[in-house]
C-alpha cells in the first residue's frame, strides 16, 4: 500500500476453510446461510475459525489497489539493509543475550527462583494458554481477540503517527482499517506490540496501586504469561503466511524488523524477571560484535590471500 490523497485500507482477509474435521459442512458455503440461531451462529463461528488452523502457507494472495508488494531498486535495497545491516545486527543481539543467560545460569537453576510469585504465575498464564490452543476450546473467540487487536494495533499507530482512521473492520474472517497514513511503524506495529498483553498490565497497575495484594499480583503476572504466549504464538503463525503488511514494505526487511522488535521486548521482559542486567547486556554485545566483526573480517581477508 502506498499512502496517497485517498484512504489507505490495511487489510488482512482470511477465507474460511470449511469441512474442518469438528463441523460436518458438505457445501462449501453453507455456514453463511444458516439461519441466526445461537447454535448456528457458533457454528458459522467454529466453521470461519477453521481456516486459522490451517498451517499451509498462502502463495495466491494478489495485490490490489490498496495494497502493492515492494518491487524493483526499492526491493533491492530492503533485502541488502535486512541482510547487511539488520541481519548481522540481530546476530549480535542474540549472541549477547545468551552470554548474559549463561551468567545468570546460577540463579535460574535455583528453585527459589521458580517458585518466585513472579516467575510461577506467568509460566502458569502461559501453559493455561498452550491448554486452551492444544485442545482448541475457544478458538472463535481467539480468532477474533487476535484480528481485534491486530487492527487495533494498526489503528492506534497511525494515530501515533498523526493520521486519521475514518473506518475500521473487525471480524473472525479477518479485518482492515482505513487510514491516510502508512509507514514500517503502522504496518508492522501488529507483529511486535503485544496490545492486549499491555492493556492487561495497564488495567492490573491501576488496580494494584489502588488496592494492592498478592492475589491482584498473582492475576497480574497470570495474564502476563498468557498474553505474552498469545502474541508469540500468532505472531509465528501468521509471519510464513503472505501478509500485505509484509510483503508491500518487502519480506526480509519485514522480517528482520519483527525479529528486532521481539528480540528487544524479549530482554525487558528478561530484565523485569531479574535475570539479566541492561548494563551487563551492552558490554557483552560490545564484546560480541568486536568477536564478529574480528571472525569475519580474518575470513575476508583470508578468502582474498587465497585467490
């Protein structure tokens, strides 16, 4: 999509896959005429989020006026900043993530720390949501928590970005906003703003600071866990699929931003925890990419002395 004097659509459109194996539909759209029961409306529901567990990528999107993938010097350009710049950049960040985690690797292996309010109660949010996914509970309701916040996401960007919304769409087939503005910021904002997971700590903070207990913290870091595991998880599931979001500002670049983005909000988290130290963490990736730089820069030169 490129911005222009008109509305600009951000748009993520998902064909329901019917005949999934938990509701018998022998034609292919016979869910939408179902007369509006509760029963058939939670059919037509469980029938639309069957195409969410679909894991096939999808290579047949087409582009349309609102929307153009990245083409020509531009595309190339992406692809060397994402490979030369972000790539190696990310690298680094890992390499000095697991250095710190390897320090840390005394207090992580302590139970005390496991049975810490903090750290017990996430990992609980995040099994009770591997629960729920696992035996697909309440996958329509998922299905539309995650386009929700996902448009949402968009919305509140171009907000930020000083732009207008005059229109926005949330379904479980999927949805889109109509905004003037578009930029690396609103569309790929969905794919590194845990949304709900931050209204979650917002709403727990105020009630925590006019009423503090233990079983507001427990609820706290609860839905914590859940809400992070929530964002990763359809974060993964949707990044292999073909998104406009992605493939109009070019695939690596996307990509290496998302990765940078939840790399980053991965060590907040892992600060928060206590388990690794931010100042700790710049020596170490200064030290990392003076190793890296060093390692490639004797390989260069060595592939050179050779020819």
């Amino acid at each position: 999509m490129r911005p222009s004097h008109h509305t600009s659509r951000r748009s993520r459109k998902a064909e329901p896959e019917f005949g999934d194996w938990r509701v018998h539909v022998e034609k292919p759209h016979e869910a939408e005429h179902l007369r509006p029961t509760p029963v058939n409306v939670l059919r037509r529901m469980q029938v639309q989020a069957a195409y969410w567990q679909n894991t096939d990528p999808l290579y047949e999107l087409e582009a349309t006026d609102d929307w153009q993938p990245v083409r020509g010097w531009n595309k190339a350009v992406r692809i060397f900043i994402g490979l030369c710049v972000l790539l190696p950049f990310s690298i680094v960040m890992v390499y000095a993530m697991m250095l710190q985690l390897y320090h840390a690797g005394p207090m992580v292996g302590n139970i005390d720390f496991w049975q810490s309010l903090p750290v017990w109660y996430s990992v609980l949010g995040a099994l009770l949501f591997m629960a729920v996914k696992y035996f697909r509970l309440i996958d329509p309701m998922l299905v539309f928590i995650y386009v929700a916040g996902h448009e949402l996401t968009h919305a509140l960007a171009a907000l930020l970005c000083f732009g207008k919304v005059v229109n926005m769409r949330v379904d479980i087939d999927g949805g889109y906003i109509d905004t003037d503005k578009d930029n690396l910021f609103i569309s790929l904002s969905p794919y590194f703003v845990p949304i709900w997971m931050l209204c979650w700590l917002g709403c727990f903070y105020a009630v925590n600071w006019i009423w503090p207990s233990d079983a507001c913290m427990a609820w706290f870091y609860a839905g914590f866990g859940f809400w992070w595991t929530f964002h990763i998880y359809w974060t993964l599931w949707v990044i292999p699929r073909e998104q406009p979001d992605l493939l109009e500002n070019g695939v690596v670049l996307s990509f290496m931003i998302i990765m940078l983005a939840n790399i980053s909000a991965l060590l907040l988290v892992l600060r928060g925890f206590g388990v690794i130290s931010l100042k700790g963490y710049a020596q170490d990736f200064v030290h990392c990419a003076v190793e890296i730089y060093t390692t490639y820069r004797e390989l260069a030169l060595w592939i050179i002395r050779s020819f």
